[in-house]
C-alpha cells in the first residue's frame, strides 16, 4: 500500500531539488539593471548594461550588444571565483543541494517498500540528511553577501560592502534560493509521518 504522506513527501522532495539546482546555476543572485551606476563614470567593459553575478556564472549585456555570460567556476576553474566567501558559498550550496537529492532518492525509494521497520529506518535516515542539507544550504546563502565587498563586485556595484549591493540589487535566484531552503525546512517533519504503519493506540481493555 502506498501512503499518501509518503509520495507528497517524495514529490516536494523531487521539486526542491529541481528549484535548488535551478537557483544555484542562475547568474541572476546580483543583478544590476541597465544604466544602474549612480555618480561614478560606467567601467569601459560594461558601459552601463545590465551585469548580474551568480554562484557560478558573470552575465554582462553592454549598452548595443549581445548578452555575454561565463562561467569563473567549476572543478579547473575553482579559483577564479572573485572571492573567498563566494567559493565557501559554492561548496556549501552545491553540498547541501546534493545531499537533498540524496534524501529525495531515499524518499522516492520509501514510496515502494513495505511497511516495516526497514522502511522507518530509510525514513530516519532521510530526514537527518535533509536536516542537514538545510543547515549547509542556509549556511551558503548566509555567507554570499561576504562577496559583496570583493574588487570585482565593487567595480560593476558602486559602493557595494557586506550585506549592501550599492548600486546593484537582491536578483530572483537568490530569493528562489532562499524560498527553496525555507520549504525544505518541512521535508524532515513529513519524514516522521511518512512510514505507511504506525504504532497502534493500545486497546482499551475489555471488562468482564
């Protein structure tokens, strides 16, 4: 028999993993719109555009030009990450998120396994993963805004310092990273409830 809470458990597991993984690929974290420098003159190689930094990836789209986009990341390229708080983010987030698809698995696997104790011990052991891809994850998201104050931050983000983006502002892959953690933060509590036998209530005795 298939519990219900089970499959809604594995489900929203599956979609956090897609929706972290979505927000930890996008360039959009840091977003400064088109012609978004106050006061001081556009660098030369951004005149003005629109630039956006994420995780992973540095988007520039210049004043009469195609957008551009790089990655200054990956397993070769690790160090070109323009600071030290970005790349601990990195690993954080990109930690967290494998964990969370770890524990999806498990949470999918639980979906066909009879009930038994077997299936409460997968279970139990989900929901300490889970728990603690909230805790890395949240740990990357918090450690981010660190960056803020780096040399190239600063050159495209006027007067940017830590937890300030100065000229440039929170981007939609940021807070998509930031709704994805805060919804897996229930994963570990549907865990408990998602084993397809409980424990009976003790019968009530019969009077003679």
């Amino acid at each position: 028999m298939v519990g219900c809470v089970g499959c809604f458990w594995g489900l929203l597991g599956c979609c956090l993993v897609a929706v972290c993984s979505f927000s930890f690929l996008s360039p959009a974290w840091i977003v400064r719109e088109r012609g978004g420098r106050r006061g001081a003159a556009a660098a030369p190689d951004d005149e003005g555009g629109e630039v956006s930094f994420g995780l992973l990836w540095h988007c520039a789209e210049p004043w009469r030009r195609t957008r551009d986009c790089y990655a200054f990341g990956g397993l070769a390229r690790f160090g070109e990450i323009p600071s030290g708080s970005w790349q601990t983010s990195a690993v954080l987030c990109s930690g967290g998120c494998a964990l969370l698809a770890f524990s999806s698995l498990l949470a999918v696997i639980v979906i066909f396994l009879p009930g038994g104790a077997c299936e409460r011990r997968v279970c139990t052991l989900a929901s300490y993963i889970q728990t603690a891809a909230v805790f890395i994850m949240g740990s990357g998201l918090l450690v981010y805004p660190f960056g803020l104050g780096s040399t190239t931050v600063r050159r495209h983000c006027e007067n940017s310092s830590l937890y300030y983006a100065g000229d440039c502002q929170i981007g939609w892959g940021y807070m998509l990273a930031i709704v994805g953690v805060m919804l897996s933060v229930f994963l570990p509590f549907f865990a408990k409830y998602a084993p397809k036998e409980h424990a009976s209530p003790t019968p009530i005795p019969t009077i003679l």
